[in-house]
C-alpha cells in the first residue's frame, strides 16, 4: 500500500460550542488540525500509510495532539519531541452574514522551532511514495523552511513525488517574502495546489478582469493562471477550489485540476457544519486519486466529492470514508438515510 | 375518549451529539423510539388514549424505555417484562450532501424473542378502537409474525379497526419472505401505510415509468399503486408519504392518501433538525383523524401538517401539539413566535 | 463619549439546548435579557458609555444579572436592589414550520414592582445624552408608568434626547390601555421604533390594503402609518424593521425610517442562529448612528446590518463589534473566514 | 396493590451544573420536585400506585411537570391545569464548608391559587388508603388551607389513613401562623414526621437541653418532644429525621419512630451527591412499610435505608428500588459493583 | 523494546453522566474497554509496544472502537473485521451507599462469534514477548475458548510467556463449566492473577475462617489460597488485589504477589472517580515490572501503585504515565499541585 | 469606599471536564484568572472599588477577559490592549493520589511584553488605597520588573499601601534571579505574604528542622522565617498559608499572619472542589481586613475563612460574599441548607 508523508504543524483547535461568540463561550470544544495534518487525515481515512512529520512538545497536550493522529491510523513514529508549546487557533463559527473567524495563538510552538537537522529524512521519508507539505510551514521561519528543503532535497534524491499547497496567510509574512520563498519550493512540484488569491499574492499571478472579492467564478481565469503557474514553475498540475461564498452558511463549491487541460468537478451547493480544512480535504482526496491512477476527470470528481462532504464533518479532519465519497461520487446526493 | 393500541418494539436510539459522525462521540444522546411507538406517541400528544404493548427487559434500561413512554401518557400496563436486552439503534445525523445513518444492533431484543401466547391480546385489546402495526414486527421472526396474526384475530374478533405500515427493512429479511408474510397481514386493512418502494420491494407493485432514485415525485405512479394494492388486498385506504430529497438538510414533504380518490396535502419544504420518526408521525396522525372523522382532504392535510412538523423535532417521537398542528393546517407557516 | 441611558427590566431568559422542545428540556442554557437592556448592550458593544436602569432582587440571580450587564461594560450603579424576584421568560427555538415560542413569567418582579420616587432621576441621568424606554415598562402596572413619567421629565428638564420603542405586548395589556397610557409617553419622541402591527394595536393607526398575516410586506403602507405616527404625536422619526418570515428559520429582514423623508437599508436573508432581540438591536444601532450624526441613509443601513447580523448570535444581546457591522455595511456579506 | 395520594406542589428545580455557584451558571439542569411530590415519587418507586393532587398551569412548562410524575408511573388525572405559573426554586450544590442554598421563586404559582371547591376530592381520594402533605402547602395561603381541610374531611369520611411532614419553613409563614393553623390540621394524625426544629418552631415543643444547632444529637430530647406530639394531637406515631451535618459533603443519618416505644435505624455516614429529598425520602418508605404492615423496627430500617440512599441520588426524587434499599438494610452497604 | 500482545473483547461502555442513574440518563458517556483491553492500554501507557487481538465489526463503531485504541499507541492490525455488533455495558457509577452498577448486552458480539482458525496466530504472536488474556474469554463459549487454545498453543512453541486475569463472571457461565475450562488453561502460567473469591468459585481453593462478604482482609488466607492455586496448577506467580470496600466511594487498596514468598504493596485509601479497570490495570502494571525485571517488592509497588492511581482515573483505561506512578511509590501521594 | 489596585498577567484557563485528564479532554472549561486577578475579584466580591491593571489584545480572547473582571465589578479602564496573545494555562483536576497538574503556556503574551512607561500609573493610582501584586509579575521579564518598580515609586509618592505574594515559580525564572529582583521590591511592603518554600526558596531563608515535603506543620518554623522576613526586609506584617496535603482530594486548611506576634486562624479540613487560587483568596480577604480595620485575630480569621471556601468554589476567583465568609467565621460550618 501506498505511503503519504506530510510535513506540518498540528495545532490544538480551540472553537465554543454551537454558533457562540468567542466572548461567549464559557468552554472549547478542542481538536487538533492543521493544513498539512488534515491532508495526512484524509489520506488515512482512504486506508493509505500515512505519517505525519511535525514536533510536539513533552506535555500532555502535545501528547494529545498525537493521540488525535494515531486514532486514525496516521504513523507518529517520526514526531520529533521537543520545545515548549503546541501551537493554538481560535476557531469561532460563522452564520448569515457573520463570517467565521480564526485567532492564531501559534508564535513560539514547537514546530516553529525546529531547526535544519532536527529531522532525520532519510528515516522519514523512508518507505514513502509522496510527500505533501504547504506554504503555511515555510511561513514560520526561516529555520523551518530551510528543514522544507532537506526534506525536498532527499524527496528528490528517493523519487517521492512532491506536492504543495500554496495556503498564502498574510498574517504570518508578506506577499514579498513569500514569493522569495516558494519559488523555490515549488519548482518542479507534481502537484500544486492553490487559489486564483494565492497565486496572486505569493507569484503575482492574476488573469485579466478577475475581481476575486466579486464572488463570481471565472473559470477563465482559473485556466490563465494555473497555465502561467505550470509554465513558469514546471508544475506538472494544478489543482485549485473555487468557492462561492453566498454567506457563511451556505457556499457553492466546485473544484478544478489543470494538467495541460482543465478537469471541473460538478459544483456542490454546501450547507455548512464546518468549513475548515475544506480544501485540505481536497488536497488529500486528489492525492489519493493520484497515488490510486485515477484518470484526470474521476480523480477531479472524487476530490471534488470528498471536499464537498467535508464541509458537512465537524473538525478539521475529513472523516469520511472511501465508499461515501464514491456514493455522492456516482450521483447520491440526496440525503436519504443510509439504514 | 378512543384508545389506540400499537403492537412494536421500541428501542434504545444513540446519537452523537449535533453533527458529529459515529467515529468523533464520546457520548451518545438516549432517546427511546420505534416505529410503532412513535405512532403511539403522536397520538397521545394529541389527547387519545394510548397502550403501547411491546417487550423489555427487567433490568433498568428496560425501565427506562417504560418511563419514555409514560412520561407522555402512554399506557404500559401490558408491557412484558421478560428477555435480556433493549434493542439498539445507532443514529448519525446528516447534512448536506452526507446522508443520515443507521446501525441497527437489535437482535436478541426482548421483544425479538416474544412467543406465542405470551400476550394475554383479549385483555391488552380490551377498550381497544384501533390497532396499529408495521412491517418491522414480523420481520423480527416467526415467533413475532405469529404474535401479530394472534393480535389480528382478536382485533377481527372485537371488531377494532386495522392499519398497518409497511416499513420494508431489507436488512431484516428478503423481499421474498415479506411478500409471503405480508400478503396475509394486510389483508382487508383499514389502513395501510406505504411508500412506493415498501410496495415495489415487497409485492412487486410499481407503475410504469417510476424511478424512485431519481428523486422526482410521479404523483400519477402513487396513484396507481396505491389503486393496486387496494384491489389486491381489500385495503380500505392507501397513504404514502412522498419525500424528496434535496440534500440531507432540506427535503420537500408532501402526503396523498387514496381511498377510491385521491388526497394530496399541501407540500412542506422542511428544513431538517431531525428526520427520523417523519413517516410515523404521518400515520400516527392519520389514525388520529380517521378516529375524529376528518374529511379525506382535512385528514391528509393534518397528517401533512402533523409530519411536517416532525422533521423539526428531535428524538423519534413527534413532540407537538393538536393546536400545533392546526395552526398550520390552517397556514400559518411563517415562524412568527408565539408568545 | 455620549452616554445612553435605558430604563426597563431585564430577565432571566431560559432555553432548552439546540431545538429541543420545553417538554424534552433536561437543562436549560441560562442567558439575561430584556427589550430595553438588549438596547443597552448594543450600544455598549460599540463602545459608548451605557447606563442601564432597573430593580432587581438581592439575591444571586439578581446579582447575575447584573454581571451579564456589568460584562460588556454597562453601568450598573443605578439598579434598585429591591424586591424579590427576577423577573423569567422561557424561549424555545423555532425551526421550519415550528414557531419559536415564549412563555413569560415576569409577574411580581422586583422591577414590576417599582414605586414612583424609587429612582433618584435627577442623579441617574446625570451626564446622560440619550434616554430610551419601550413600551413592555409602561405595561407592567400603573406605579411602572408613573417611573417612566418621572424620567420623561427629568429627561426634558435636562434636554436629554427620547427615543421609545412601542413593542405592544397583548398578554401584558390591552390595546386600550395601552392606547390611553401611550398616547402621553410618546409625545414628542425624537425616536419611535415600531412595526405596523404595534401602530395598529396601540394607535388604531393603519394603511388601507395592508395584511399583516400576509407576510408581504407593503412599503407604502409603512410610510403612510410613520407618516400618521410623526403627525398625531410630534415625533421627529419613525423607524420600522420588516421582517418577512419564511420560515422559522429563514426570514428577510430590512430596515427603513421615516422622518419625513423614507429611508429603507438592504434586505438581508437571514438564516437564523437567534432571533429573540433583533429588533432591539435595530433600536440599538439606530441610536448609536443618531448620536454619530450619520446622514439617514447610512443611519438606517448601519441599523439594518447591525440588526441582521444579530440573528446570527445566540442570546439577547446582540454581541457583534462596530467594525463587523461596518464591512457588512460596505457589502462584505459573503461569509469568507477572517483570519 | 394499594394507593396513595399525595396533595402538594411540584416546583421546576434549577441547579447550576455541578458545584458551579449561582453566579456562575451558565445552563441550569432542570428537574421537578417538592416535599409531597418527592415521597409519592418514593411510593412509586417501590411499586405502588400513587397519585399525584395538585395545579400547574396549560403551558409546556406545567406539561413538563406532569410528564416527570407520569415518567415514574405516578396517576397525574386529578391535576387541575389552571392558573399561569410553574412554581420555581434555584438549588446551588453546596461543598465542604460552604453550605448549599436554595432561592425560592414560587409565589403565584398555580397551585398557590387553588380555591376550595377547585378539587373534587370525593373522586380523587377514591380507591385511596392513604393520604399525604405537609405544612408546606397550608404554609401557601389560607385558600390551600381550606384545600387541605377538604381532603382530611374527605379522608376521615373514607377511612383513608393520613400523614403529615411538617416541614417549617420560616419564609413561608410565621411561627405564630402556623401554629394556629397546624394545630388542626395534625389532629389524629397516623404518622407525623417532624424534626426537633419543627415541633420547637410551630408548637413550642422542646426538650430541656436540647441546642439544635450544636450538630449533636440528643436522643432523649427527640423522645420526649415525639412524646409530647402525640400526646398534644392524638397522633398515632411520631417519625423523626437525625442528620449530623459534619460539613456540606458529609453528614451522619439516622432515623427513629415513636409510637409509645421508640425505634432508631442504623446510623449512616453519607457523602453527599444530592441532599434535597432527604427527608421526604423518609416519609416515603415510612408510609410504604405501614402499608405492608412491616413490625416497627423493620420499619424504621427500611426508611432508614432508604433515605440514606437518597443521599447518593441527583434531583428531588428517590430513584431507588426496593430491591436496592432491601440489600442496604441486609448490611450490604460496602458498595461493591452490581453486574 | 518488549511487546505484549492482549486477547479479548472491547466493549462500548455506556455511563450516565457524573452520578445520575440509569433511568436518569439523556445522555451516555462513551468510552471503549475491557478487562483484556484495559491490560493493554496500561502497557502501552508504560511506553511498552502493545498489540491487541479481538474481532470487530466493520461499521463506524467498530471502527470507533479500533480507534480508541489507536490512540493510545496500540498495534490493531491483527484485529478481524467481521461479525455485525460491538458488546456494550452500561454502567453506572455508585456512591456512598449505592453501589455502582453494570448492565452486561455483549451476546452475539463479533468477538463472541469468533471461530477457530480465525485469527493467525503464528502471526499475530510474531515479535511478542508477552501474552495475556482473561477467563472472560473462555467463558463466552466454546469457539472463543478453542482460540485461546490456539494462541496457548502458539505462545508455548514461540516461548512467550503467558499471563491469565481468572475474572470469573458468574453471569457469563458457571462455576462447573469454568472449572473444567479453566483447569486447562492455568496450567503453567508465568502470572495468575485472581481474587480469594475467584480461586473458590471456580476452583473450590478457599482459606480456613475466610469469609469474603465480611469486608475485612485475611492476609493468611490469600497466602493459603496462592500457594495452593501455585501447586495444583504449576503457576508461577499468583498476584492478587484486596479491596476494602468501606462505600462506593471509598475504598482501601493493597496488592500483594506470591512467588514461593509473598509481597504486598503499600496500603492507599482511595477515593473513587472511577473503580472499573482497577483490577486490570493492576494486571498491566504488573506484567510490565516483569518484563523489566523488576525485584519482587518493587513489582508489587509500582502494580500497586499504579492501580491505586487508576481509581482517580475516569473510563477503563489507566491514562498515568510511568513517572507519575514512580513518584506515587516514592511516596509522594499529597497531592501537591504538579506545575 | 476603598480602592484597591492590583496589578498582574490574567490568563485563559483551560480544564478538562470534571476529573478527566488532559489526554481525554474534548472539550475545555475556560475561565480567566491569575495570582492577582484573583486577589482582586475577591476584594470585589467583598464590596471594594477595585481596579485591574494588566495587557491584553485587542482580540475577542482578550476581550473576554476583560467581560470576566467586569462582570464582578472590577474597574478595566486602565487595562492597556496591545501585545498579541492572552497567557493560557491548562489546569487538569487531581482526586485522591493523583495531584492537579499545570501546564503553564504563557510566553509572549501582551502583559509580558509591557514595557516601562506603557501605564501612566499616576493615573492608574488615582484613587487607590492599596496596591497589590506578586512574584509572578516580576518574573516576566526585567521590562515588567520596571513596570513594578514604577507602580511602587508612585505608591510610595502618593501613600498607597502595597501588599505582595511571593509566588515563587521555578519555571519562570531561578532562584538567584528572584533573589536580586524581589530584595528590592519587598523592602517596606506593609504586607508580604509567603510560604515556607518562598522565602526559603527565594530568600534563602528557612527555620531550622523544617522539611517542607514531609507534610507536617511546624509552627515555630513559620514564625521563625516570618519574623526573619520582617525584620530583613522591613515588611510590616508576615502572613502565610499553611496547607497539609493529605491527597489531591482533601487537605487541612490553616493561614497565619505575624506582625511581631503570631495569630492562627482555625483550621479547616477543606474537601476540594477547586483549589486553585486558595492562596490568592486568602491575600486577597487579608487586604480587606486591613483596610477595614479588623484586629489581627479576626483579620486572620476572616481570612482565613474565606480562604477555606474558595476550595469549594469552581474557578480562580472566590466567588463568596462577605456574609457566607462571617457566617463560617462564626463557626457555621455544617453545611446546614440556606433557604
């Protein structure tokens, strides 16, 4: 069976209950996520080998946060334990016209902290056949990122096929230095994985007209920069999500791939349960369809399919399994009760 | 005041809380419910009296099971004590494009190990004006079967009136076994109650044209069925109830009975808080208004209006009122609240 | 800073958890709120200075109370310590075709129970630029109404700006009760909220062709009753929410004032988390704009997306930031996550 | 089997969670009780029938009410639905040093507002061998009064045996009041149960030497003040309640009977889950071994015992078999599993 | 590092919440455990590699079930897929003079169903030092008993050394059968672990003057009843718990060893947060010192230790780490705050 | 009315349900409290102006901290909102053998990264009748130490008393950095409270035989270091806490203060609920004490007292009020119910 190796920080998810208000809320439902971590999720949950690469620091809630890994099935063994803090986002759900809101609590963690060397690749990436990182780690450092690019360097050196998504925050460095960055990280990328406002800040990348707070698709556009983005970086695909926001409980979701041609996925109408880590769960079903062969426009439907469910699953992590998403897959969206 | 008597077991449901999937509880809400006692429920929600006859265990989960059912007025003076366990059911709410789940873990129930002869049915009927049972209760063995044919005799006897629901449930037995066992309890119903893949499955009846997976509604398919089974089994009046499934969040709900003509209510778009028990809350209130003596056309809508409301009430039981229910017969839909 | 001054009671508000029903309520989620100090609590959460006037009993729910008003920052030092009882209402949520429903047990509070001369007026509107009441104080008894004269004096002799929200309450008096004790309280108001029906009941004050029960809304119909409203009783503005329930959980909501010239904000289709208080946060955001010196227009779109907002927060007050009403304001209703 | 009546007010009980404090409680966990609906709630645990006399109001509220009595299989038919209100007491869980409290907010209640003629008591004290109150409820007004005067004319007339608790409570009534009042009302009582506080409080009766509040017991006092009832009264047997209150979590419980010869249980030491209900616990297995005509020392066991359980028990009822007490009388008191 | 493999069954547990009573209960709180699963959950605790070998069914709550121990470190691989229920048990927790209750529903689970030649013990046993399993196994019939004999079988020719929990469970079968069964299976154990009353039920090895229900411990007698179970059945090292169980609440906790010279830990009062999984994580902390070898005396006190711990540890497991049952036998039992 | 002004972090605290262990936690209860908040909540709850200077962000987290010291009363208005983070510490409840634990994550966070000349402290004070803070405060970081040195120079200019706890935390800073801090900022405190691990720890100073570990007061001891502690560093009056652990569940509870004589208060076996913020509880009923002018023995009483209800209170703050603290004081400790 196949093997996915993820790089990332996981974090603790701190969210109150229902659709309180952060001042509101009198406790935190807590779970643990992150980009590259639900990515991990997803693929465990299709019955792959997965390992998640990250540090954590000695406590019990670091112990936590790989007790959340293990339970579904994810290899831990290369966690590296050391430093101080698990890293915290503040997650408060949005509704109507009130969106949802993060407060990242995630300076100083212990996967900020690593440092080139602390990982052995060589052991890590043993046995692997893909390995998945995104921009939010090399965002945290330079010490970070220079540990991105061991593990890329012995990625290359095996033959591990490479994916990324771009996941841009702004909150954590500028547009300039992350273009600095990622344009070496995403040279020569198998797979890509990035939003038209992604490419736009980080490689500025935009296609003429395009006015992404308009909330209209322009599929045009889409296949303008996902072409100037293979061209230039020799990715060999792109794949982005393309989603309407009607308002915080109900978003149209559609999403797309480009290999040299363009592959769109039907469009969902989702009624939201929770939408974070909604297009890590489009990463890690589109890798899987990868790993799996799946040509372009199954592998695009699948992902799209997956993604879709997932915004119905509260968490971070898509706990869906193959045969659901292979159900909505086939046309069986209507909600009857599965007896 | 007329007394109804449902014949069923009922059943210890668990669900995780909100939206979470089976995987992510660590608790589980407890409701008792079954589709014969949630018929029962209704109709003391809406004044009759009420026995629910069925058989639990000794122990204090079984006693518990008893108490949901006094609690809103039931009697239970002819419940069995007897056997070793409360039959289970899991229930995981959907939403969107994840559909609703059911694992059922009933086997070995109390009541699945009912005997011949165990009910004292001249004594359990008596002050009976109708008797309500479904398609389940046979299907859970030979022993059960023969204690609906014993209950039917001394309905026959005393002269009570009949419905029954068929329930198909294919993972309780083969359509082949329901057609053979079927065929003679429905015979000369007063009511029976169907969907047009409850009487597809089992007897083999459908119209021309129908495609119950598509989910489009063919009123002129019901219709025929419907005129079908009342020819092949002296049934008195058909009614069904035609869902369709937008999403796992958002269904249309129409009901139609047929006794000779036909009646349609009213179609509800419901936006769904809990949709188990909707198609017993539609029996449970139908009998209410054939006891009353609505009109064809009042007794669909109140039926209508009665189910419609179920699918925003949680639990199994329909947990409304008459005055409810007829505020929205006669309209008023709009949500204003009721101070 | 301006200073708000509201005078009214404030209740304990006791819900079932999520939709459950009254009857399957095990706990219920415990929040304080009331007309006038729903009011109070916008205008605190913009950040002026508030000052919330009432009685409540010595006790720790009184005490209670007090918290959740001194928690976002209302002034409490002139709240009567007096009398036995806080005055209760019980809420339960609405979905679908199911109205949301009150059950109020406000009878012999501490406030109900107020005496003329109780409050120090002279020193609780000291430094005061704005006084609001609504009509649920006058309808508590005629010893409330004799307190809302003191303050309407107090008010006029200091120069303090007046608003009122009518908010007829047929279970507390009668329309010509309310007709006869109105009539004077709302004289030369420089701020009236009402809907078409409170006009209609109080002041026999209607547009010829409106329904109300109709759910369409009429906008001339609105004009011609603020207009009649401005006229009879010398108020410099109306303001009006209308609300279009489609359901108990989706409504349309807009806002509009009138004084003299019509101003209507957006529509908003608001999905609803919690509807108990919107209008008040209509009030709310209205005053606070009226003290800003925004033009009309602005005024009634800041109300409109304030009170729009507030249906997607649980509980009374309407716990959303100056900043958040503004980029709803300015279009950003979309839903997008806000890191 | 036989019946027993109970006359009195069911209140809606309202704990913060846990030890949470008033001011603190964010939820309340609802529950119902009060001193006479608790022992009918003891008698119907143990297999008797029982019915429930009292008045709650038409809404969801009073509903609940009579839900939680029919729950435990209690007869709730001679209920009069009438008036507005629920009666309502806050109970804050006490810990260690710190005491537990309870607020009372049930003035107004529907019960409160019974008239004399409201009850049919003739009906409802029919097939009845036993009646039940306390001075709690003549402590309500003199319209309960003369209630209560019905019934015991009522039960004289039937031959129906009668109890009383006499449960002071000083924020009812005065001492004065009562005694004028209690003085007829305990007249020929079959049993009396009462605390030393009691008996000092309303009739003047204490033992020299006795100090109530020192925490220590004095067995003679007790004696001599049951002696001195059922001289004073004609009462047939006198039934006290000894708790040493070492701290709010840990109390010593003993009971006694005086009927010319006095009768103590074993003394338990009990860590206390839930305090309230203690007492009526007691009266309710007391009354339950005069109807099985249990001898006077198995007698005083049996509710020893089973009061002492009450003490491991969430909420006002004694949820406890007879079974259950049976083995705590037998000595088994070590708390091993039962599987 | 060492790996111990477990053979038996996980059970869902379902548990009111705090100490509400079964028929109390809205809601129970899941968790996942058994007696050989609990051993297993210690170790891997301790930091020991750990297999568990049972047969699951292939829905969600299987999977959950697989997870929980996933989680904890646990290997699953050799867990079957197959079958169609998990075994449940309710319980509920005591306190003071209620004893805390269990309600078995575990018929026809799938690891009930279990055959012979199922599970490929050559495998499953590969790599383990370590093989433990309970007489709850055997006992749950014939098929289950015959794979015990398997992996005896296995373990004897690989040289893995053997432990056994006897755990007799008189509702699961009796005393004859486990004594036929047993007899074999005893034979030449590395550990036994039982209590006095599990040697007399099932083998009939009592002390002279030994009477279990009298709560009080006799040293000599289980120093008599080790030697005698370490003759006639070749063991070993017999281990046993002595539980004074002076309240549900509150218990003495010692444990003693038998090897030719007995050992017992200190004395720890324990007051109760959850008892179930005392025994059983007695067990595990005890295989653990062997395989680390450690001396007599310091096995029996880290075991004792270890288990006393687990008293304060809610669920079945024994979520405590290796330091901080070390510094519990070190004797630092105050309490002090852990910064 | 006196004003109190205390100065210090106020963190988020995180605690699993009831007694689950972190490593089980979905969900946590959060509150906001810290060594100084806690003394300034308690001088609140007693009637005190208070006053609470610290930094917060600007964010809802912080926000939501500042709701929680407004709630009880506590002045904000010189509460700095800079910085990025609130200080969080999780809080794992112990019982029995097994200690509380705490995981401190509170670097970086705004009140740390104050910096001398952010708080205009002749305004802070204004007003302020005594100032408060601790050890804790210093220990993050020199740039707060000024900030400390600036709030006593302008105590100092205006005759503010100023009281500080000790708190010696050996994760924060070592013992020789606290040495040379605290020297200089204990000098002429008019009150110092420590322990015997404190002074010994940071001061070097400790009595001769003492051994803090074993658990055994030793009364000479404590006076001994209190009168070094007075006369080394001309602090007015000594007061200390003196706890015996004898678990995680209950302790003996006695304080003392010494001002060249030594008073004792009571001492209070406290079963706990909480104990976090017992010592802040005490200092806190200390200060009112002094500022009420109690003597030393009623002062040691009072708060001694106070200090022993905070163990049965939920929370970092002492939610009590001055006549629940002279009710126990008089010795009502029995826990008798407050109705």
């Amino acid at each position: 069976m196949e093997r996915v190796a993820c790089f990332g920080e996981i974090m603790l998810r701190l969210s109150p209950e229902g659709y309180l208000r952060f001042q509101q809320a009198g406790s935190f439902v807590a779970v643990y996520g992150g980009a590259e971590a639900n990515v991990c999720a997803s693929l465990a949950q299709f019955g792959l080998k997965t390992r998640f690469i990250t540090a954590l620091p000695s406590h019990a809630i670091g112990q936590a946060a790989v007790n959340a890994l293990r339970a579904i099935g994810i290899e831990t063994d290369y966690i590296l334990i050391q430093g101080s803090r698990v890293g915290i986002y503040f997650s408060e759900k949005g509704a109507a016209q009130r969106p949802s809101k993060v407060i990242y609590d995630r300076a100083g963690s212990s996967f900020s902290q690593i440092q080139p060397g602390d990982i052995n690749w060589e052991a890590a990436l043993d046995g692997v056949d893909w390995f998945h990182f995104t921009g939010i780690t090399p965002a945290l450092g330079d010490n970070v990122t220079e540990s991105v690019k061991e593990a890329l360097a012995t990625a290359h050196r095996k033959g591990i096929r490479v994916s990324c998504d771009l996941n841009y925050r702004k909150n954590l460095w500028t547009a300039e230095k992350a273009r600095s960055v990622m344009t070496e990280l995403v040279q020569g990328l198998d797979l890509c994985i990035a939003n038209e406002e992604d490419c736009k800040s980080v490689f500025g990348i935009s296609s003429p007209g395009s006015d992404i707070d308009s909330g209209n698709l322009n599929h045009e556009g889409y296949l303008y920069v996902a072409e100037q983005m293979r061209k230039q970086f020799g990715i060999s695909e792109m794949a982005v999500t393309l989603r309407q926001s009607h308002s915080a409980s109900d978003n149209d979701w559609t999403v797309m791939t480009y290999d040299g041609e363009s592959h769109f996925s039907r469009t969902y109408p989702v009624h939201i349960v929770d939408r974070v880590g909604g297009g890590d769960s489009f990463g890690g079903a589109l890798i899987y369809a990868k790993l799996k062969g799946f040509d372009a426009q199954k592998a695009v439907e699948f992902a799209g399919a997956a993604s879709a469910l997932k915004h119905s699953v509260e968490g971070d992590f898509n706990i869906v399994s193959l045969d659901e998403v292979e159900r909505l897959m086939r046309g069986d969206g209507s909600g009857r009760v599965q007896r």
